[in-house]
C-alpha cells in the first residue's frame, strides 16, 4: 500500500496543492510533452501535475525540498510511470550538468511565490540547457514579466525576462483552484529562452545595472537615472532621449544602451 500525504501544507515552502482538474489539464495541454522531451518539474508536492504528466510521458525528474512529500510522492509514482527525485532545494541544482549532454530541459512548476524571482533567475542562469519553462505563479507578477513598454507595470522585471526570453502569458488561475487557496490571483505563463546571438547583450553584468538604475527611481529621466553611467550624449547616441522615462524605453533599446556603454568605458 502507498503511503498517504499526511502532512498539512507548510506556509514557510509556499505550499498550495492544485486540486482543480481543469487547471491542471490546462498545464499539461500546454506542455504538450513530445517523446524524446527531458522534462523536470520544480516543486512537485502530493503529485497534482507530476501524475497527469507521467500519465502522458511516462518519465519526469522532479526537485522538491520538502522531506516529508519524498516518500508518498515516489510511491504513488509507481503506478503511472519513471519518476526520479531530486530531494534538493531547486536553488543549488545545477541546471547545466543535470542535462548533461541530453536534450535541453523543460521545467515546468506550479512555483512557491515567496521564492518565485530568486527561481527565475536561478534557472536563467542555465538558460542554455533550457527549451522552454512553463510555471504558475502570481498574476500580478506575471502581469509584470509580460508587460510593454509604456504599460503602468512595466519595469525591471519585465527588461529582465524579456530581455533573456519570450514570455507568453497563459491563463488566469484563481484562489480556489488550490488548497490551501492563497490570496491572490495566480497565472501560468510560458518562457522560452532566446538564442544567445539573438539576445545581442555583451556584458550581461553591466545590462543588469543600467536596467536596475534606469528604473531605480521611476519617476527619473534616464538622464538623471543613469547620471552616474553615462552622460545626455552616450544617450542620445543609442538613439534614446535623455527626458525619457525608463517605463518608455523598448528592451532592444536598454540592449543597444548597454553595449554603447560597454563600447565607451571598457569593461564592467
Ligand atoms: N506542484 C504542486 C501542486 O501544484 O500542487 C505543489 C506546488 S506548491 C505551490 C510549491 C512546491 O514547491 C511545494 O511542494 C514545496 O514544498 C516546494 N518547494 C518550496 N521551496 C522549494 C525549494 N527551495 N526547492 C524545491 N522545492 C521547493
């Protein structure tokens, strides 16, 4: 006999287990595994998407960090297909050599929000092992990774994914799709990691600071944002004006940005 999940859902690791049949149709429908993929999914919990995935692939490698999941969840595997654990908190996986020289990976997570940037940008680190990621997360944060330019929640977050990936927002997930219901709105939003020579940014150390001062203070002009990068005129020369705001300012733009500074004041 399996062993039950008896354990209550834990607040401190983000736990709430998807119960809603649709919803989780709706992921794997997305997914779409094909033979051959190399799927992991982050945060497996008491299964809710795991099974209905092995069910449709037949082999899934899951990280999750909580010990008391491990034993319920490998034995309920059993009786629909291959599932290997990784008992790990998903920040010290290393993305790159779990793929090894397979196929690139596709992650898919229904993601602990508390943990949801540092995740992304963990796996973004590796995105050259990556095809593509689809997790759950809270909409408004999903509104933010998805968002153009000029819209009220476009900002950092939205330069950063955008920047590495082509984000896809899904669809709407509400509260009572999960239990515990959290307290917010979630989404399930599709990433797809660009080719390295369509990304086009030379220095990523120094991208990631002109994006973070651009929006650090968001009512600044670019010029009095960047004061301590660059002058009007490196600005002006990328094709920008120095009295735009960074909520205006197109990715390629902040990339052409970026590399001009580069270009200009050597390396980072
Ligand atoms: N996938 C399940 C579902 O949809 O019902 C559970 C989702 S729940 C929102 C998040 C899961 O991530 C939990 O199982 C939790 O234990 C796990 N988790 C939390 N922090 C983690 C970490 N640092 N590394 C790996 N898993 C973690």
């Amino acid at each position: 006999m399996s062993r039950p999940f008896t354990e209550p859902p834990k607040k401190h690791l983000g736990q709430h287990f998807l119960h809603e049949r649709g919803i989780i149709g709706k992921i794997v429908q997305a997914v779409d595994p094909q033979p051959g993929d190399r799927l992991v999914e982050i945060g497996p919990g008491q299964g809710a998407i795991t099974f209905p995935l092995l069910d449709r692939h037949r082999a899934l490698t899951v990280i999750e960090y909580d010990r008391d999941l491990i034993a319920p969840l490998t034995e309920a595997a059993r009786a629909h297909g291959e599932l290997t654990v990784i008992h790990r908190d998903v920040l010290e996986v290393d993305f790159t050599a779990l793929a090894g020289d397979g196929p690139p990976l596709r992650l898919v997570g229904n993601l602990p929000y508390n943990l949801s940037s540092p995740i992304l940008f963990h796996v973004l680190d590796h995105a050259a092992v990556v095809r593509d990621m689809h997790f759950m997360l809270q909409k408004e944060v999903v509104d933010r990774m998805a968002a153009a330019p000029g819209s009220k929640v476009y900002g950092r977050l939205s330069v950063m994914l955008q920047a590495y990936c082509t984000v896809t927002s899904l669809f709407r997930v509400p509260p009572g799709a999960f239990r515990p219901p959290p307290k917010v709105d979630s989404a399930v939003v599709r990433l797809v990691p660009r080719r390295r020579e369509d990304i086009g940014i030379a220095d990523p150390g120094r991208f990631a600071a002109v994006v973070r001062d651009a929006f650090g203070q968001r009512r600044k002009t670019l010029r009095n944002a960047l004061a301590q990068q660059c002058d009007a005129a490196t600005i002006e020369a990328a094709g920008l004006r120095p009295d735009a705001r960074a909520e205006q300012v197109a990715v390629a733009d902040f990339v052409r940005l970026a590399n001009l500074l580069g270009q200009r004041s050597g390396p980072t």
